[in-house]
C-alpha cells in the first residue's frame, strides 16, 4: 500500500510539514522530509482503525488551509509543555500527541542512517606512541580569555614530565600565551578563516555560528592526533560557552582515553554518556588568584594522574554489551553471570545505547542483548528538548542501535522498562504534564515519579519493534516475559497492567512478518526462568567460548 491510499497529496504534504516541524534534523540527522519519512507512515495510518484514520485525515485537512507561517505557530502553540489555556483545550493537546507519534514511528520505521563522527572508529583501534612513560597531554581553551590560567596549566603538566598540546578556540581577542594549534589552525580545520569569523562578529553575525566553526576544527584536529597516536589524554576549560565547546570536543573519543572538563559551570556543559571527569571549580576562572590556582592544579593532577596510570590487562574474550534500568537490573545480573560461565565478558549500559552504537562501530562488542529497551519510548514520544534534558546529548538521534544492523551484530531483545514513564523533579500527581496525569505511579525517590504507560504507547513501541526485528541483519529473537515487563509493574503493584502489557505482543504480532523471531515467557523479566531464556536463546545462536 502507499500513503497515497489513504491521504491525498494536500494532506500529505500537511503530514510532511508537521513531520519537519517535530524532526526539522540538525546536520547530522536527516529531516522528516529529507529522509523520506512520509511515505513509511503508511505502516501507522494504514493500520489505524477506520473511526481514527477518518479522525486524522479530517485533522489533516483542516489544518492543510493554514498558510506554513500559521501552521508553524499553530505547532508552536501547542508544543508547549504549560500551552494557552484559553486557546488549546485538553483534546487538541491530544490531538498533537497523536500526530507527534506518527511522525516519531514514521520516523524510526524509515530508520535514517546515522552519520559516524569523524574519526571516532579509527581512533578508538590507535595505541599511544608515546616512550619511556611521556605522554601528550591537549589542552583545549580560549586563549583570548585564559591564557595565563593555560600557561599554568602547561607549567604544571612539563613539570611532572610531560608535554603539552594547546588546541585555541578562541576568536575575538588577542590570544595570550602560547599555541601548539593557533586559532588560526583551528578555524581553517573548520572551513573557515579566522579573519572571516572575526569580521562577521564585528558585524553582528550571530555568535554560535562562529563558535560551531571553532569546535568543529578543533575536533578535526584532536581526532586526527588521536587517530595517530600522537595524543594520551586532553583536558578543556572554560566558563559556559567556552566549557559547553571544549566537550563537544571531547565527546566521541575513545573510551577508556582521560578526558578532564574544568568549568565553574558544571551544569550547562553537558556530556551525555561520554566517560568524561568534570570538575567543578568554586569561582570563574579568571586570573590567577589562590583558587583559581588551586582548580588548574587539581584538574592537571588529575588528568595526569589518569595518563600515568598503567593500561589494564585485558582478555580475549567476546564481548556482549547489555541494556539495563534500575527495574531490571536483578535479570541484567543474572544472565550476566551466565555469560561469563560461557566465556564472554558483558558490559551493561544504563538505559541508553548511544555510547553501545558507538562500540559496535569500533569492533568492541560482539553481540547485544538488549533486555531493556525502555530508551524507546523517549525515541517515539518525547520531544528534542524533553530528551536532551534527560541525557544531556547535544542532538537528538532518533534511530537505535542502527549500527548493529549495519555490522550485522546478533541481538536478543526483550521488553525491559517500556511500562514505565520515568518523570524526574516531580513530587505528587498533581505536577504531572498533563498528558500523564489520571494513570498509576509510584515514586521512584524523593523528586522521581514512575508513571504507568498506556495501551495505545505500548502498542506503538510493538509496531516500533516488528519494524526493527525485520530489518535485522544478523540472527535476532525477542523474548517477552508475559508476566511483566520490569520490577515496577510486577503483579500486585499499583501499575501492574497486563493489558497494557498484551499491547505491546499483540501489535508486534500483528505487525511483524512471522513469529519465528518471538518466545513468550510465562514469568516477569526478573524471574530466574527469564534469565535461563535468554541464556539458552544465547547459547543457541552465539559459539560457547568457555
């Protein structure tokens, strides 16, 4: 079927507007519109019920007579976590959610390609040239602002005995102290000429764009010494905008490598799920008075403290990366055991997988078991803002584990966690968004509430999953524990839900070509007999090594 079947080319190319205003891509992620998207919403609107389907097409229509201008603010309206209660009533916020969630599953079932950063694979596989236990050690700062506090940074680090690498990213003043990479070098690494930059400041030009040329050299440069061999550990430093740039330097290099982030504003330079050691300095860092002198000294030591530490011995043997969430931990633990009974070693990352995408790109991990794909219902129905909020990353990727299916990795999945909403900074029920308000929770910690998902949302994430597991590549299985999808929503809790639940199965089912892929569990995930699944599905598609 084509989308043509149900929409006609006006609604459709409403659809496609409202797709680009909700995933308007960021330049490393396609578009709504650019990644072709429109036309897999068939696979939500050919599968809606005819009442709905009639329902959206109405919506579609009507809203097809606003000009782009008006329906932009229509959409900006209502996008607003607290909108206008005289202009939008509860209905047309429910109304947005739905549309939202078209556009988010059209979204995930196209499955853009996500760009791989640069570098980032070929540095990870680089060992470090350095001799007789000298290391090269970067420094990212503006020079501008911080160039005495860089030359201390630098006296501090030669004086333990090794050397110094200064990457400048400043742009408007006159640069202080000395450049191993001038910000010249930087701006030209990033397409551009200092000159230019400075001339388009002077004129008025908006100041991140600037800022965006810098960190984007300044990562070509730091990746390219990387990926050479030719760097041991790197530190940036900086108040906000000058932190906030530093770590999106640092972000994507290997894992393991000493990253150090020095700021007095630890809470705006965010780092994602990057091993990145931020350290909070008590005052600005500017000029040198005894405790900006004592926060320069202890982010060198550090840094040079990790640099100096031997490697770890590590073993040969496969590495399987898992997913986990507090209310899955106890089965996560279980089969982790198992697996090194088997001669693999697991890694287990907590609820996200960006930072696991990333190690299957390297050739780290050799299988996944993803047990806890709760991380979808944020892809599906949380907005940019909402994620990055949550996670801290500076763009938000729809996709998931797409490299997995590009390296032809072998995954079994399981539900884990897609019961439950996770709302931080909520006290009662009555601080809900509105649109989760009215279900079962249970609070999580003093400020965390756990809100119970509903039908139509599991059955979306079911659609979600068939489309994954029929783009797999490599052998894969689902395992569905039919007593309950983590701790939270166990028999006997206030969100225990078995219809929600069977939402989820039964959209997989329907959606999904065949059930060869699907095993269903009579247990709740963190039962003994779940962990001996999904134990016994590894075994049978994965070489027993131990």
């Amino acid at each position: 079927m084509q989308l043509s079947d149900y929409l006609n080319p006006r609604q459709i190319e409403t659809l496609t507007q409202i797709g680009e205003f909700i995933i308007p891509g960021d330049g490393d992620l396609p578009g709504f519109r650019e990644a072709g998207c429109v036309n897999a919403a068939v696979h939500v609107i050919g599968n809606l019920p005819e009442g709905d389907r009639r329902q959206l097409k109405g919506l579609l229509t009507l809203l097809s007579y606003l000009s782009e201008t008006r329906l932009q603010k229509l959409l900006h309206r209502a996008a607003q976590d607290t909108p206008n209660p005289a202009m939008f009533d509860s209905k047309l916020q429910e109304v947005y959610g739905s549309l939202k969630s078209v556009v988010n599953i059209a979204y995930l079932a196209a499955s853009p390609k996500v760009p791989e950063p640069m570098a980032e694979a070929s540095a990870a596989a680089v060992e470090s040239t350095s001799v007789d236990g000298r290391k090269r050690l970067g420094v990212i700062a503006t020079l501008d602002t911080r160039g005495d506090e860089v030359s201390l940074v630098r006296e501090l680090i030669e004086s333990r005995g090794h050397e110094v690498v200064v990457v400048d990213m400043g742009v408007m003043g006159t640069p202080e102290g000395k450049a191993d990479y001038s910000r010249a070098d930087v701006a030209s690494a990033g397409g551009r000429t200092i000159e230019d930059l400075i001339k388009d400041a002077k004129a008025g030009a908006d100041r991140g764009k600037a800022t965006n040329v810098m960190i984007s050299g300044a990562r070509k440069i730091v990746f390219g010494l990387v990926s050479e061999g030719k760097l041991d550990g790197i530190m940036g430093m900086g108040g906000g905008t000058a932190a906030m740039s530093a770590s999106r330097v640092l972000k994507g290099l290997p894992v393991g490598m000493p990253k150090v982030l020095l700021t007095s504003m630890s809470n705006i330079a965010s780092t994602g799920e990057e091993d990145i050691t931020v350290m909070q300095s008590p005052v600005d860092l500017v000029g040198l008075n005894r405790l900006v002198r004592q926060s320069l000294s202890n982010a060198a030591g550090a840094l040079v403290g990790m640099a100096e530490q031997p490697h770890l011995v590590t073993d040969d043997r496969p590495v399987v990366g898992l997913t986990a969430l507090g209310v899955t931990t106890p089965a996560v633990m279980k089969v982790l055991a198992g697996l090194e009974k088997m001669g693999y070693e697991g890694i287990v990352f907590h609820a996200l997988t960006d930072k696991l995408d990333e190690m299957v790109r390297t050739g780290l991990i050799s299988a996944i078991i993803d047990m806890t794909t709760f991380e979808m219902l944020g892809k599906i129905f949380y907005s940019d803002e909402q994620i990055q909020n949550a996670t801290g990353v500076d763009f938000v990727n729809r996709s998931r584990l797409k490299s997995a299916e590009l390296l032809q990795i072998p995954q079994v999945i399981a539900p884990g966690g897609i019961d439950i909403h996770i709302v931080p900074g909520v006290r009662g029920p009555e601080m809900l968004p509105k649109d989760l308000q009215g279900r079962s929770y249970a609070m999580h910690g003093p400020d965390v509430m756990l809100v119970r998902t509903g039908k139509m949302e599991n059955e979306l994430v079911g659609l979600a999953m068939a489309r994954r597991m029929e783009r797999a590549t490599a052998p894969s299985a689902l395992l569905v524990p039919l007593r309950g999808y983590s701790d939270a929503s166990r028999a006997g809790s206030p969100m225990h839900d078995p219809e929600a639940d069977k939402a989820f199965l039964d959209s997989f089912k329907s959606y999904a070509n065949g059930s060869e892929m699907l095993t269903e569990v009579d247990c709740a995930i963190n039962d003994d007999a779940f962990a001996e699944a999904i134990l016994k599905t590894v075994k049978d598609m994965l070489p027993i090594t131990g």
